[in-house]
C-alpha cells in the first residue's frame, strides 16, 4: 500500500471509529468489486466486524478522500509547472487536509482571467502597493504622482493609488493563512440574516417566519436552512452572512452594534496579518481604507459563498439522511405476508379503482366502481366488491390514502358489517407513489393490457403484502417521506437513497422463484440485466431448484454468484440451507457440524437447543473464524428469519373523517407518515396529517425524533389544537398533557415544512399563525430550535 493510501486509510480510521487495518481490508474489498452488504456479511473476519453503517460511510469518505489527493496532486503539478512550488508550500499542501484549505494554498497560483491588480501590475504599478505598504511614512499622492503615465493606462494620481490598492487587497485576499483563520472565526461568529424584500411580503406569505430572521450559522438546524435558501431561491427574502461581537443589551440597536463590532474586528484581523497599523503616518488611512476594502468587497463576500456552501452541504447531508431512515423504517415495514388482498386507489368523479391480488401477488381481477359523488351508486359498490371478495378469498382490503380516502373506507366498513361471513380486514396504507409506478415503463412492461389507472390499485394491493418488494419498483424520492428532498444536490440523494434501498432488502433477503427483476435488481451484485434474465430464464425452465442453478443465467458468474447467493432464497428447493442466509460458501461449516453429530441438516434446522450447546470454536478454520460460525448457528436456528415486525394494522376512530371531526382532547390511533428534525407527522385518516412536535413525543427531553418513533409505527396522540383554516393539527404522545390555555409551550417550535398531504412537497413552508395560543406558540417558536 503506498504512502497515500496508508494516509487515506489512518484518516478514515479515525471518522468511522475503527482501525487503519480494518480500513485497509475493506478498501482491499470495495476495490475488488465486492458490494457493501457483502462484505458487512460475510466479510466480517476480514474487516474486523465492520457494520453496514460503517462501511457506507467508509464507502463516502474514501471518495471524498480519493478525489482530495487528485487534486493535491493537480496542483502540485501546476505550481510546479509555474516553477513557483518551493519547499514550504509543498509541505503546507501536503498537510492540508481539506478541499477548502487546497484551494486556499492554490489560490495565489490558480490561472485565471485578467484582474484588477493584474492590469495594475502590466501598469508598473506594484512598486507603489509595496512602498505604501512597506513605508507608510510616504505620502500616497505624492508617491503616486511619479506612476502616472497615460500610455500605460494610468490617467492621473487616483487611478495610480487605485491600481495599487487592487494589488494590495488581492494580496490579502491571497493569505491562504489568513483565509483560513477567518473562515474559522466567522463559522464560530457568524449569524445568518434574512430580510424580506418589501414587496414580497404577500407573495412569500408561507415564509413570514423568516421575514425578519437572524441565527448562528454553526447551529441552525438543516430544515430551517434550506427553508431559508428555498425562499431566497424564490425571491422573497435576501440571505446575509453577518459577523456578530458579543451584543451589550438587546433590541436592534444592540445588535447593530454588535454586528458593526464584528466587522471591525475582521478588518483588524486583516491588518494584523497583512503587517498594517494605523499610527498616524502619512500613509496609514489609506491603508485602513484598503484593508476595509479588502474585507468588505473581496473576503467577506468571498467566505460568506464558502460557510453557506459549507452550510447547506452539511443541511443536505441531515436532509438525506432523515429521507434516508425514514424510507429505510418504510421498506422493512411489516408485511401481511400471502394473504389475498383487495386493493382500492380512491376517486371520486373516476370512481374507486379495485385490483384484486392472490397470496403470491399476481392480479387475479379488477373493477371500477362508482360508490361516490356524483355517480353515488353505494349499493352497487358494495355488491361489487362483496363478489370479488368471496371468488377469491379476499383477506385484507388495502385503501390507499389520497382523496376520497376517508369516504372508501368507510365504504370498506359497510361492506365489512354487512358481509361478516367474508372475515374482512380493512387497512388504510401510504399511496405515496403510487402514480408514479403506474406510469412507469416497469409497470407497462408488467401490465401491458392493464389500464394506468387500475395499476396504482394493484400497487396499493402488493404494498401492504410485501412493502419492500414493491416499493422498490418506484424511484426512492417518489415515496415522500423526505425533508426539502427537491432542495439536496440530487445525485448525492439518488446515491444515499439506493444504498439505503439496497441494505434494506439485503437485510430481508429475496426469494429467487417469486421476485420481480425491479427486486433482483437490488440484491448485492446483480445488475437490472442479470436480474431480468434470472426472471427470462425461470419463467422458461421454471422455478430454481438450487442456488447453484443461478450460474446457469447468463452473465450471472462465480464473482457475481459470490457477491448475491447469500441474499437470494430458495424455498423447498434441493438443499434446505438454500432457503437460509448461510452463504454456499460456508456449507462445509455446516457439514463438519452435521458429522459430528451424526444428523441430517432438516433435523439440526430449528433445534435451538442443540444449536446453544454447540461451542462455535470447534467449528472455525482458517477461512471461516467466530463470527461467520456464530452467524451460521443463528441462522441454523431460524433459517431465513424476516428482520421486519409483525404485522399490525392502526384502526382510526369512527366518525373522525375530517379535520373538522378533530376536537381538542380527543385521544386517537394513527400511524407515524413521516419523522422530521422537529418532530412526527401522524396519519389520524383526516387527509391532513398531524404534528407531534419534538418536544411533546416524550417526557423526557428528545434530541433525535427517531430515538421515540419511526415512519410507520402505529402510535397513540392527543389532539391539542386544530387550525381548520391553515389545516395544521397540533398533537402530543404525552397523554397527561393540558389543552388550550394551559397546554405546555414547546420548548422549540416545530412545522410542517415538508410531506403534508395536499401541499406541494417543493414549497417553502408556510407561515406561521398569530402567536396566541399553545398550537401557534409551537409553530413561531421554530425559528428559535
């Protein structure tokens, strides 16, 4: 391994909590083509035990790092090339260890187009900057008078004095020392201000809150950030980045103090470093004028673009990762498992559209009725779907949760008490992206007869059957569980999310003879095409009987064999074990624990107890250590376990369709639609969705929302307030706590700035009502979390 893979790998060590030699394996693997649930897995001899947690963030920042020596190595090339690297600066590039403070150091050697100071150097005139700036006994006037020259562009004694100031402020803005200090020191100080453009104030409405704005930029939560770079973005507030002394007193007038202290102090920053002090000399105030110049015009500005840059990649970073366990707690839901299932994609005008699917999830039939405005044919409803229910033993009947959702479960209900005989069971269940698969070219390829509308209804079926296998059918950002998703750099989001996807059903493992390609395609190695032709080739030859039967499909090879067998399925097939997670690899193990106790694998397969008495050292070799022979064990015991819960459904209250049913005090079931930074949206089956706001998701004091309640968990609120017209409802989880006046004030304020159902997940959130009462209180008091 060379110098800089050995730095890389020390450096990683320390972000990922682990040693230089773990890292080294797992960068040996990656390299090697080996996927991240592979080597979290199977590789856990090799890597020291690494999760899949850590290998993903191993994964981010060996990149990162990747790209950080290129471009070491590009500018060292290039001050080379200008025979201007001398040995102090290689050691200083050498040391840096962030793009920022590379580009710091490159900056005085990086081309670029013709500047002021540079016309000012062709001018003659950097003798002048240096003599002003080395001996400021000199007169600027009268030293400059002896640079004027018209042929050189230099018209008279102030374009002289100009032209050398520009020299001056570009070499302090150079000072990759100086920089470097001052981007530090205005992170710790600085405050982002937002003002509102005065006539934008009815337009950006939903941004009240941060029409007149101002917070730490090292703390500002990431929702509250892109909600402001959202309503810049649209022209409604103007963004500053602003250094802040310590205030004396408070109000405006402190604060502009504060702020004026704060550049005073950077521009004696400036000076310091620049050699520059105002002792009264000739030439010192002009100086002082050219060291404010120089922090006003050319760093501030220049920091301000880095720390928001900064800022909002560290915003998009939490943002991303909130979608990311968000949609992780989705996928691995719990299934209803092989039960038939009637799916209901709700309308109104177009009718409520039925598919009904077997227990495997193929559509056995569809329908269109009418139950609703204006058509209002109930009965005929209700006689539709009580036939399709008894000719194909419906079990469970999915309701999608768009509009008219409330209306057809209530329908589900009538059919349900009128037809007790069926043994129904109705649940409501996300519909989110649910269009978005209908029209999709995988769905035109799965039901090329089938009418778009009456896909999202065979969708909304399978989703309550097996969420993750059909939830990877639509693209992850379409599921809507995010925050300010449309805001993120979208490539780094589409990354985060398929690695979320793909641990996800790795973690749950994929039944080869009944999954679709779009689930093939995101178990460990398999690429789109191989995993069609494992689908053209079992619909041909029908169904796997072996896992080593897949080396038969073409392109899937022994390296792609190793990287997917272990995550692929085959029940009732030739050899028990393929219906496990034990890795073809590791059968011998299997083998010497079956010879020693004289037994058949289907006998040894679920018999806890045996399995506990084995001693696991008795079984490794020199390829198989503790850990894979303990995971072995664990599966031997409860072969192919589902990771995910148990199935449960929530059952919303009778008579609560509306958010003008939600009364104060009521205390209902709902499900958890969304998490955020500031708190839980809870599904209650109005069409509005509700906020638990952080500081009411517990009694004890909540940092992480995620730490009480995950997407989908089934959750007991009290509703606290309700504002029919801006269709906010302000709940708690702490059953105990007071309504109206005397209910708690949030601690910090929360809103729904992303994911309310019937609001555009792209718009900024709305604004916050009159600060009068405990709901209101929680909402204004945002803009100070």
């Amino acid at each position: 391994m060379t110098q800089i893979e050995t730095r890389i790998a020390q450096q990683i060590a320390e972000e990922i909590a682990a040693t230089p030699a773990q890292v080294k394996a797992a960068v040996a693997l990656l390299d090697e083509g080996a996927t991240v649930p592979f080597i979290a897995r199977y590789r856990k001899e090799v890597t020291g035990g690494l999760d899949d947690t850590q290998l993903r963030l191993l994964e981010e920042r060996l990149s990162y790092r990747r790209e950080l020596e290129d471009r070491r190595a590009a500018i060292l090339a290039s001050i080379e090339e200008q025979g201007k690297l001398t040995d102090a600066l290689r050691a200083d590039i050498a040391d840096a260890d962030t793009k920022a403070r590379l580009e710091d150091l490159y900056l005085p050697y990086k081309p670029k187009r013709r500047t002021k100071a540079q016309i000012a150097r062709e001018a003659g005139l950097e003798p002048l900057a240096l003599g002003l700036r080395d001996d400021p006994t000199q007169d600027p006037e009268q030293l400059a008078a002896g640079f004027v020259d018209t042929e050189k562009g230099v018209a008279d004694v102030k374009a002289a004095l100009d032209g050398a100031r520009a020299i001056l402020i570009e070499a302090i803005a150079e000072n990759a020392s100086l920089v470097g200090e001052l981007r530090d020191w205005l992170w710790s100080r600085g405050e982002v201000q937002a003002r509102v453009f005065d006539d934008k104030r009815a337009e950006g409405a939903k941004y009240a809150d941060y029409f007149d704005h101002h917070e730490p930029i090292a703390g500002i939560p990431s929702h509250r950030l892109l909600a402001l770079f959202r309503a810049r973005n649209e022209g409604i507030v103007a963004l500053e980045l602003l250094p802040v002394a310590r205030m004396q007193g408070t109000g405006e007038e402190a604060r502009a103090e504060a702020v004026r202290a704060g550049h005073l102090e950077a521009e004696q920053r400036v000076a310091l470093a620049s050699g520059i002090a105002d002792r009264g000399r000739p030439a010192d105030a002009w100086l002082r004028e050219t060291v404010r110049q120089a922090w006003h015009y050319k760093l501030h500005l220049g920091l301000s673009l880095d720390l928001f840059l900064k800022a909002r990649e560290a915003a998009e970073e939490e943002a991303i990762r909130v979608f990311g366990d968000n949609l992780k707690d989705l996928l691995l839901a719990a299934p209803a498992g092989a039960k038939a299932v009637m799916g209901l994609d709700p309308g109104l005008r177009t009718g409520v559209k039925v598919a009904v699917v077997d227990p495997t999830g193929k559509l056995v039939d569809t329908a269109t009725i009418y139950p609703h405005a204006p058509r209002n044919d109930w009965e005929g409803a209700i006689a539709a779907l009580a036939r399709l229910a008894q000719k194909h033993a419906v079990q469970l009947i999915a309701i999608g949760n768009g509009t008219a959702s409330r209306e057809t479960d209530r329908l589900a209900a009538d059919l349900i008490k009128r037809h007790p005989a069926l043994k129904l069971t109705k649940i409501v269940v996300s519909e989110a992206g649910a269009s978005v698969y209908s029209a999709s070219e995988l769905a035109a390829r799965e039901f090329p007869t089938l009418d778009v509308s009456l896909r999202g209804a065979v969708s909304i079926a399978r989703r309550l059957q097996d969420p993750l296998a059909e939830l990877v059918k639509i693209e992850p950002k379409a599921i809507g569980v995010g925050q300010y998703q449309h805001d993120v750099n979208q490539s780094r989001l589409a990354r985060a999310l398929d690695a979320r996807v793909e641990d996800c059903v790795n973690a749950v493992g994929v039944e080869v003879n009944t999954a679709s390609a779009a689930l093939l395609a995101r178990v460990a190695g398999l690429s789109s095409t191989v995993a069609e032709n494992i689908v053209r080739l079992r619909d041909e030859r029908g169904a796997f009987r072996s896992r080593r039967a897949l080396l038969e499909v073409p392109r899937l090879g022994e390296k792609t064999f190793e990287q997917c067998a272990g995550f692929l399925r085959i029940n009732e097939g030739e050899n028990p074990l393929d219906a496990s997670a034990v890795h073809p690899e590791a059968y011998p193990v299997v083998e010497r624990i079956l010879a020693r106790c004289g037994r058949q694998v289907r006998e040894v397969i679920g018999d806890s107890a045996f399995l506990r008495s084995l001693d696991p050292a008795e079984f490794t070799d020199e390829r198989f250590g503790l850990p894979t022979v303990r995971d072995i064990l664990k599966e031997l015991e409860k072969p192919g376990r589902d990771p995910r819960p148990e199935f449960k459904a929530a059952r919303f209250a009778e008579g609560v369709e509306d958010i003008r049913d939600l009364k104060p005090g009521m205390v209902l079931e709902g499900v958890v639609s969304n998490v955020a930074a500031f708190g839980a949206f809870v599904d209650l089956g109005v069409h509005q969705d509700g906020l638990v706001h952080v500081s009411a998701l517990s009694t004890k004091f909540v940092k992480d929302p995620r730490e009480v309640v995950k997407a989908g968990d089934i959750v007991k609120v009290k509703v606290l307030e309700v504002d029919i017209p801006r269709k906010r409802i302000a709940l708690t989880m702490r059953l105990d706590d007071p309504i109206g006046a005397d209910a708690p004030r949030a601690r910090d304020g929360g809103r729904r700035e992303e994911g309310r159902r019937g609001a555009d997940p792209r718009r900024g959130a709305p604004s916050a009502p009159p600060v009068n009462n405990a709901f209101a209180q929680a909402f204004a008091n945002a803009k100070r979390r």
